[in-house]
C-alpha cells in the first residue's frame, strides 16, 4: 500500500524490546487467523476520541474489510452512554465481521472496566485495546492489566486480544506520552499480548506533522495511516476469502 514501505511497516510491527522478530509474528499470526477465518468475526474496540468518529481509524479500517466482506459496525454514544441506533454497513459479500466500537472521548482503561456488559454485548473473537493518551506516567499499567482480567474472567473462553501503542504527541506532552507507551510496551510483553506499533509508524512517517489536527488527535491523514497499520499488521490480503 502506498501509506505504508515495507520499512515503515515492518516498524510498525515491533513489539516490547527483548521479543524477537520470530515471537512477534507469531502473536500476531493468532490474530490473523482469528480474522482470516471463514466464517464470522466478531470484534470488541476499547479505546478513546483516536477512533471513536466516522473518518478515524476504526471506520477506516471498516471500510477497508468491506473490500471482501461484509461489515456491521456499531458506534458508541459518547453522550448518553449507549449504542448509536444507526449503523455503518461496508460490503455486500464474504465472511461477516461484526464491530462494537466503543471508543469514547477522554476515556480510561476504567471506563471500559466499568461497563463491559454493555460495550461487549455479545462474545468478541478478537478484543483491539487502544488506550493511553488519557494516562498519565505510571498510571496506565494498572488499569490496563485490570481491563484484560475484566474481559478474560466475562467470558469462558476469553477471546484472542492485540494492544495498540498509540500515536505519538507533540510539543509539551510528547515526552511523557512517549513514556507512557513504553510502559505499555513492556507490559504487554510481559504479559504476552501482541501489539500494533502506531506510535513508530507515526514517527518513521516523512511528514511526521501532517499526521496532526492537534497536539494528540491524528488529521484524516494520521487516521489513513493508523488504519492502514491495523489492517496490514492483522487482516490477511484476502480478507478471509
């Protein structure tokens, strides 16, 4: 893909220092084959306002399997604190991947802890953590390993999982945000689960800037870039076919 050299991705494919490139990809190959399937998918979002809009990254990445399946993707109500009546459809044909987005603006690992009955209302295949710019240093670990306990304990055969290392920030908040992934970094090493390095193809990008609205939230171009990473690191070409 265009968004992405082979460099960039295989950046983005990095894991905790101390893995090897082999681990790496065989974690990652679980959650492959959980989306390489034949059959259904069903996948639970826990995250922030990085993916909680039409045009971010989880609409994006959406749309990208609707190229060879069918996809049914629920949106969060940041307001009432319920599912948006409204859905978004993408494709007509191949294995269904259903989505339950419930990225929400300013939201903590606590936030999902908190309501997982509600957000995950049917048995994931595949749960995508995507939190951490609403951390602060040496407040994310905890929260983190108590949002994955939450999920394994709901459910008999807790589903696969992947963690994303978020995007970078500039200016003031870069370093300690910077300090904060690293700490999510070695504990999901530590703890065996598989990451998508969005943070490093932030950082290897060109135009590293243009990736910005702000200080922390990715233009639509970041968003492009995240989904692009997300889908290269864990869809097969085919999509499932």
């Amino acid at each position: 893909m265009a968004l992405l050299g082979g460099a960039l991705l295989a950046a983005a494919l990095t894991m905790a220092s101390g893995w090897h490139a082999a681990s790496a990809a065989d974690h990652l190959a679980e959650v492959r084959a959980v989306m390489g399937g034949r059959g259904p998918v069903v996948v639970s979002v826990l995250g922030d306002s990085t993916g909680n809009e039409d045009g971010e990254w989880v609409d994006l990445w959406a749309r990208r399997l609707g190229g060879t399946r069918r996809v049914v993707l629920h949106q969060w109500d940041d307001v009432h604190g319920g599912w948006l009546p409204r859905t978004r459809v993408y494709g007509q044909h191949g294995p269904s991947v259903t989505i339950w987005n419930s990225s929400k603006s300013g939201a903590q690992a606590r936030y999902a802890s908190a309501r997982l009955r509600v957000i995950q209302p049917q048995r994931p295949d595949l749960v995508v953590y995507s939190f951490g710019h609403n951390h602060s240093r040496g407040q994310v670990v905890g929260p983190m390993r108590a949002l994955v306990a939450a999920v394994d304990r709901r459910w008999p055969a807790p589903p696969s999982s992947v963690v994303l290392l978020q995007n970078p920030q500039l200016g003031a908040t870069a370093a300690t945000h910077a300090e904060v992934e690293a700490e999510l970094r070695r504990w999901a090493a530590g703890a065996g689960l598989p990451t998508i390095d969005v943070f490093d193809a932030f950082e290897a990008h060109p135009r590293e800037a243009s990736l910005f609205k702000d200080f922390r939230h990715p233009s639509p171009a970041g968003s492009a870039v995240w989904a692009a990473v997300v889908a290269e690191s864990i869809t097969p070409a085919d999509g499932g076919r």
